[in-house]
C-alpha cells in the first residue's frame, strides 16, 4: 500500500529541494533539519525513480497535474 500525504503548494517545492540535495551557486549544500549530514558519504546517494527527460521533481510534478 502506498504511503499518501497531504501537503500545500509551496510545501511540496521545499519538500523537492530537501530531497534533490539543492545546491547554493556556491557549491555548498542548502542546510535543512539534519545538520548532520556528512559530506563525504554524498556520493552514495542515489534515486530510485526511474531516468526522466525532464530538469527536476518539480518539473515532473507540474506535468503531471497539467490537465
């Protein structure tokens, strides 16, 4: 069974940004809840969504609610 939850318009670009890992332009990571994140297992890290053509989750979530 799938895991459903409810969440606001701008929670669900927050949501994205905290799971893509976004990146300031100065290379360094947004720091979310977890300040314990350690860098150097980062590249560890991978998506089990399967490869999309389009730039992000955001991009992919506004496709699929376009009517």
């Amino acid at each position: 069974m799938a895991h459903m939850e409810k969440y606001t318009r701008s929670a669900v670009g927050q949501l994205c940004q905290h799971y893509e890992r976004k990146k300031l332009p100065d290379g360094t990571y947004v720091k979310f809840g977890n300040e314990d994140i350690d860098n150097s297992k980062t590249h560890l890290n991978y998506n089990l969504a399967p490869e999309r053509t389009l730039k992000g989750q955001i991009d992919f979530i506004n496709q699929r609610f376009k009517c």
